[in-house]
C-alpha cells in the first residue's frame, strides 16, 4: 500500500495550522449497483479452458464517484522494480498507481464513513472460493496482518477479490454461490491498507492481473479520476481547535454544527480529485452575509485524488454564519455553522 507522509504548513497571518496528505509511493506489493461490459478472452492453459467467457461486471461499490469514493490507484503496469506506468500510460510520479499495485483500490472518506458500514458487492456471479475475516480494521500502516477479504471463483476459473474488509463484515462463506450484486461485506483498513479503501482485483485462471479498467470490463465505468471535479467528501467542525490531523481521519460518528462564539474552533475537510495548480479556500459569511472573509487558502501542487485540509476561525458574535469552500473561486460546498453565545 502507498505511503503517507503528511507535512505542516503554518500561515501567521490566518493564524491556521494545516495539514496536507501527500502520496508516496512505495514498493509494498499487494496481492494484491450495474455496470456491465464484456471481457477480453485469456489464454488457454494446461489446466483446461481459461476463457473469460461474455464477463459481466458490476462497479463493486455503491454511491456516487467523488463523494463517497474516489479511485486512489489503478493497477501498475511497468513490471519493472521501481518504475510504475497506469492504464493511460501515465508514469512516474504522474502514474495514478503504485509500483507493483495489481487492482483498483476505492478509498471512502474517512473512519467515520466506514463504521457507517459501506457495502461491498459482487462484481458478477461466482462461488465463494475463500473469506478471512479476523484481522484488525483500523490500519494507517502497512500492517503485517493478513487482510479480511472474499475471493470468488467464476466459470473458466478466473477470479475477482475484494479485499482489505472491515473486520467481522464478511456475509458469505465458502462454497456459497452468489449472484451478481449480492452483498459481500463492508469496506474496511485491514492488513496493508493506510486508509479505509477496497482493493478490487481480478485474475484470470492462470493467476495473471487484468485491469478492468483498460479492458473495458464495465459498461458505464466512472471517468479516469484525474478528470473528475473536486468534491467535498466528507466535513467535520472541532471546538476546542484540532492540532493533527487525526480527528479529521477519525471524526467520531457525531457532526457538530455548533459552536460557542468567542472561542477558536477548526474546520475539517476530506476533499477528492484536487489537481495541480487548483487552489482550495474556505471562507465565512457573516449573518447578515454582508461580510466575507476568507481563513484558508492553498495551492495544489499535485494530484490529490482524496485529500484532507484544516483551518482554524472564530466567530465575533452569535448567529448563523455561512461555510462556503472554493476550489479556483467555484462554490463546491456551503453549510450553515451557529454560533452560540
């Protein structure tokens, strides 16, 4: 799984702390409701027919693109040691993957999102050919633990896998034969995984990776992420100020909305498909929304398909303020915030 490093920038002038996530590659290798499409034909091996006859997948997520997911990675198809190159043959640090990456990985918004529960599916029809469903689920590192997944086995013995599941959510087991679409578990952060996403892989009967995404697998797949426009996953507003970036990965299960006037407070942000040369700001109306002031703004220097922002305000007086966030002066987001005496 990728790395996280995160670096600390301080505004004396706002007065604000933030947090930015960057995407570091690393050399981790990982074995690793209806869209639909026809696959390719693999090889014919010793073991017997490995066609992948009329396949027919489904998006293994539900929800919409940006909100409640984004692509993080694509599967890496330079086969070289530290060289990487995706399906649009983008390379380097331009690559939407990671060196050896064998899958699709779908990261959600955050913990809070995930202990909401977010189902995972069956991509076609299949018999469950192997679960585990006992390691921990809250990673932010590549843990040695092996991670909660389903494997299903499909007719010419290829092969789809959904892994890095919440632990204790896996509703199938082995032997089970499922339809498409049918509920395997709920995302989660087990094993390898630095952040709540699921890894969806497929494997022809030879055991090779084949990327749904350039074969054409799904019929209405989503856009190459690197076109999407930017989208406010997911916010929380913290009273006393935060001072990590923690809170904002793991919000808890509640969503303040008020705030005792007077008093610093921090507004927490997870946003998906920031590009390069974007610039992301936060501003407050007043009550009256006659005044306006901006508490937060950044430059993007790099693709950042999910990535999460903080800035601290306070509030002068009671009343209903107004939270809008920008992305290059575009309204993305607006939400009201009460102040309390």
């Amino acid at each position: 799984m990728e790395r996280i490093v995160i670096a600390v920038l301080f505004s004396a002038g706002l007065g604000l702390i933030v947090f930015h996530q960057f995407r570091i590659r690393t050399e981790a290798p990982e074995r690793a409701r209806k869209n639909v499409a026809l696959s390719r034909t693999a090889v014919q091996s010793s073991a017997g027919d490995c066609r992948m006859q009329s396949v027919r997948l489904l998006w293994p997520l539900g929800g919409e693109a940006g909100k409640d997911w984004v692509i993080a990675n694509y599967v890496d198809h330079d086969k070289r040691k530290n060289s990487m190159r995706d399906y649009l043959g983008r390379t380097g640090a331009e690559a939407v993957t990671y060196d050896g990456h064998q899958g699709l990985d779908l990261e959600i918004p955050n913990f809070r999102m995930m202990d909401k529960g977010i189902p995972v599916y069956a991509a076609t029809e299949g018999v469950v050919e192997e679960v585990f469903d006992s390691s921990p689920d809250r990673n932010l590192h590549c843990a040695p633990d092996k991670w909660n997944h389903v494997t299903l086995r499909h007719t010419g013995g290829w092969k789809t896998i959904y892994a890095h599941l919440k632990r204790g959510s896996v509703k199938v087991h082995p032997g089970a034969k499922v339809a498409a679409g049918t509920q395997l578990g709920f995302v989660g952060s087990s094993g390898c995984s630095t952040f709540p996403h699921l890894h969806f892989e497929v494997v022809d009967c030879q055991g090779r990776v084949i990327d749904p995404v350039k074969d054409a697998l799904f019929v209405s797949p989503p856009n190459d992420v690197m076109t999407w426009a930017p989208k406010v996953m997911d916010l929380s507003i913290f009273q006393p100020i935060i001072h990590s970036i923690l809170p904002i990965l793991d919000p808890g299960t509640t969503d303040r909305n008020l705030v005792s006037a007077g008093y610093d407070f921090s507004v927490g942000v997870t946003i998906s498909a920031l590009k390069p040369g974007d610039v992301l700001s936060m501003e407050f109306l007043s009550p009256a929304r006659e005044d306006r002031e901006v508490f937060f703004e950044r430059l993007v220097t790099q693709f950042l398909p999910r990535s999460h922002w903080w800035g601290n305000y306070r509030f002068d007086f009671p009343g209903t303020w107004t939270l809008v966030i920008k992305v290059n002066e575009r309204t993305i987001y607006e939400r009201p915030v009460i102040a309390s005496q």
